[in-house]
C-alpha cells in the first residue's frame, strides 16, 4: 500500500475520532448513531495510524507531499 494521506489529513482525521468517541462515551449521540459514529472514529484512526486510505485511491485523492524523482 502506498501512502497517500498527508499529516494535516491525518491529525484532521485523530480529532474527528476524539471527538466521535467523547460525543459516545457522554452519551451526548446515543443509539444507532452513536455506534456509527463509533465505528467511523475507529475506521478514521486506523487509516490515519497507517497513512492509507482505501476511499482516496478509488477516487484517486493523494493528500501526501509528492516526493521527487531523483
């Protein structure tokens, strides 16, 4: 897998899954979507801890910093 998420898109991405879980665990969002948000938290970490997301290559997103060619 090819990186290609940015740091402003992976810290962008840490927050919103802070936020997620903090809104869930107040019991400020309950129910149904709660437990997506949840959900979509955890997916937003683990994309973020990897710097791939599926979702960016399909639509061909690239966030990351080019690298030159040498």
């Amino acid at each position: 897998m090819k990186k290609n998420m940015g740091g402003a898109d992976r810290i962008i991405r840490v927050i919103l899954a802070i936020v997620f879980a903090l809104l869930y665990f107040t019991q400020t969002v309950t129910g149904t979507l709660g437990i997506i948000l949840l959900v979509l938290g955890a997916v937003f970490l683990a994309t973020s801890f990897i710097s791939f997301c599926p979702l960016y290559t399909l639509f061909g997103i690239k966030t990351c910093k080019i690298e030159p060619k040498k």
